[in-house]
C-alpha cells in the first residue's frame, strides 16, 4: 500500500466531510471525484466496495452514481459492475492514473 497517496485522499475526504458543518453539501458537486477516491482508498486498503456504500459515503442517488458508472467506464476508470454484481472498482488504469495524481501532490519534505 502507498502510504503518502492514501493518506492524502483520506484527507482529502476528511476536508470534504468537515466542510458540511459550515457548508450546504450541496453547494459542493464532486460526485465523480469522491467516487474514484474512494474506490481507490478501498483498493488500497485491500477492501471491495458496492454501489450502496458509495450512496451512503458519498450521499449520492442511485440515479447519479450510475449516470457517473456509464462516464468513468467509459474513460477505463471503472469496470462498469454485471448487473448481478453491486461490486465497484477501479480499472487498472483508473488506480494509476489516481495514484500518480496524488503522489505528485503529496508535498516533499523540505530538503528531501
């Protein structure tokens, strides 16, 4: 597991669930985002995630999430589930292009 990616979508979605106490969530549309870090924080972690977790995590409707699916299969971000599988995960692609995002983020330590 990467340590320093995981740790800095954790926080990115720890900011996200703080921000509502002073925010209306809905102000803030990041559907798709909040989907593929948590699919990659699950990948990470080893864990599988289904469609009901992603609703209630991410506080989206069924209607959205399966709209965002349909997108983010489309771009070989996510394996669109068979429709007896409620199981989500990132495609190959989706988990590097995720990791090589937020390991160029994560900031360097001075003189590192």
């Amino acid at each position: 597991m990467a340590e320093q990616p995981v740790s800095l979508a954790k926080w990115i979605i720890a900011v996200r669930d703080a921000r509502s106490e002073y925010f209306n969530p809905k102000l803030f549309d990041e559907d798709s985002w909040e989907l593929l870090l948590t699919l990659y924080i699950a990948a990470e972690e080893g864990r599988t995630v289904n469609r009901a977790e992603v609703m209630q995590h991410t506080v989206t409707s069924a209607a959205t999430l399966d709209r965002w699916i349909k997108i983010l299969a489309s771009e070989d971000l996510l394996t669109e589930p068979a429709d007896d599988d409620e199981t989500l995960c990132l495609t190959r692609n989706g988990h590097t292009r995720m990791h090589n995002l937020l390991a160029k983020t994560v900031p360097t330590p001075p003189g590192a």
